[in-house]
C-alpha cells in the first residue's frame, strides 16, 4: 500500500511563484515527472498566461533531484502535434504567448521514470498552474490533480490529518543555485503538543519528496495535528493528502514577516 503511495506522490507537482520587481516572474514547481514505472504512466501539465497586453516569452529550466540537467523527455504543446526535449542543458524555451494569453504544455510519458523539478523565468508577468495525471499502459487515466500556486517562503504550516489511513506527502525544493539550505521541521498535535522534530539539508537546486511517516517515523499513523517548515533560504514546496488514487493539495499558510 505504502509502495503505491510512494509512487503516487511522484507525480505531485505545485507552482511556487514569487513576483519580482519591474514585471518579472520567477516560478518554481519543485517536483516534476515523467515516464514508466510497472504499469502506471506519469505525465505532468504546465499552465502559462501572459498577464500583460505584449508578448511574453518565458524560459523553463530542468532539473533533476540533483539539480543536474533533466532533458530526456518531450514536451507537447496543447493543441498542437509533435514535440519538443528540452536540450542538454535542461533548458525549454515554448513558443511566445500572444497578449493575454495562454497556453499548455505536457510531457509526452513515453520514456523511463524521470523526477525532478522545473524554474520558469520571464521578463513579463506570468501567472501558472499545472495538472498532474497518472494512466495506465492502455491510457486510461486513473486520477488528475490540478496545483494551485502559492509563494516561496522561508516558514510555513500545514494541516496534517492522517486518519483513516490517509498519506500526507510532503515535497521541498531548495530554489538557490550556489546554497545549502537547513530546513527544521515540527509536527505538532491538533493542542499545540510538539510531538517530533527533525531537520532536512537540501543542497542547492536539489528537492526530496516524502511521507510523513518517513519524516516522523515515530509518529503514529492516525494522529491528526500540524507541520511547520522554517529554511535559512527560501523554499518551494507542496503539501498532499493522498487516498488510493485520489489526491488533495493541502495549502501551506506561510508565516513569513516582512
């Protein structure tokens, strides 16, 4: 059961953006999959629309775990045939997008299993989501999940209900190319108890993706209660709530002070 969920929470990708200044846009979806694994296939979506009334043009950058180059898969634009890999630098440059508008790019699933995660630059405002979708061999689809943006931050929360045998996944993404980032995380109970804490080194571009029960081990499986992140560096992250085939993104409150 837990071998199923493992493999479920791959797919799970969340659009991080961070608004810079002077109509900039810096977004990061730290974790991003694609291909093979027994007999699921996984494919992930990426969302953009051009917010201003010029064209835009927006860079992704592909990473894997690592953070070295991930390039060895396509990318279909919606709409549209054929495809495009990223090159051998991991970078993938789509098509202009018009004036206010918007388009779609999924990766083709055809190849071995790939995890990893994606940066997407531009000079004009972009907003994005993406749709994580999992299939079997013959292309039925088995579940999709759409993932909501939210900002990069050095402390967050979530709410964490474990009951009736539900996973919480959990995936971090170290957003800095040239720093290590500390993460602590605490586990409270539904009082405010703390219950565990740990801490998790991500080197920069890499990510981890895990459940809870990998997290806090000692923790019991039905405990309901909370999660807080705090990172030395900004992070990305997405939060879930998994059950069977079925998946939830559970939003993470950020506490960051300005």
């Amino acid at each position: 059961m837990f071998n199923q969920k493992l493999l479920i929470l791959e797919i799970f990708v969340i659009l991080i953006m961070s608004p810079i200044a002077f109509g900039q846009t810096d977004i990061c979806i730290p974790q991003f999959v694609d291909g093979i694994v027994g007999p699921l296939q996984y494919r992930t979506m990426i969302v953009l629309q051009n917010q201003e009334q010029n064209q835009a043009q927006v860079q992704l950058q592909f990473y894997d775990n690592n953070g070295a180059p991930m390039q060895q898969f396509m990318m279909h634009r919606r709409g549209m045939h054929g495809g495009q890999s990223p090159a051998s630098n991991g970078q993938f440059t789509p098509d202009p997008i018009g004036p206010g508008g918007a388009m779609g790019y999924r990766s083709g699933g055809e190849g071995g299993f790939q995890v990893g995660f994606v940066q997407i630059q531009s000079q004009s405002r972009i907003q994005a989501h993406t749709r994580a979708q999992l299939f079997d061999l013959s292309g039925n689809l088995l579940s999709e999940t759409n993932i909501i943006p939210g900002p990069q931050f050095h402390n967050g929360s979530f709410y964490a209900d474990r009951a009736d045998g539900a996973g919480i996944g959990l995936a971090l993404t170290n957003i800095s190319g040239n720093q290590t980032t500390i993460c602590t995380l605490e586990i409270f109970a539904d009082d405010g108890t703390l219950l565990d804490t740990t801490q998790i080194t991500l080197g920069p571009h890499s990510q981890i993706a895990q459940f809870l029960f990998q997290i806090f081990p000692d923790i019991l499986t039905d405990d309901v209660g909370y999660v807080r992140i705090s990172c030395d560096n900004p992070i990305c992250a997405l939060a879930l709530h998994l059950r069977g085939f079925g998946m939830t993104q559970i939003p993470v409150v950020v506490e960051d002070i300005n």
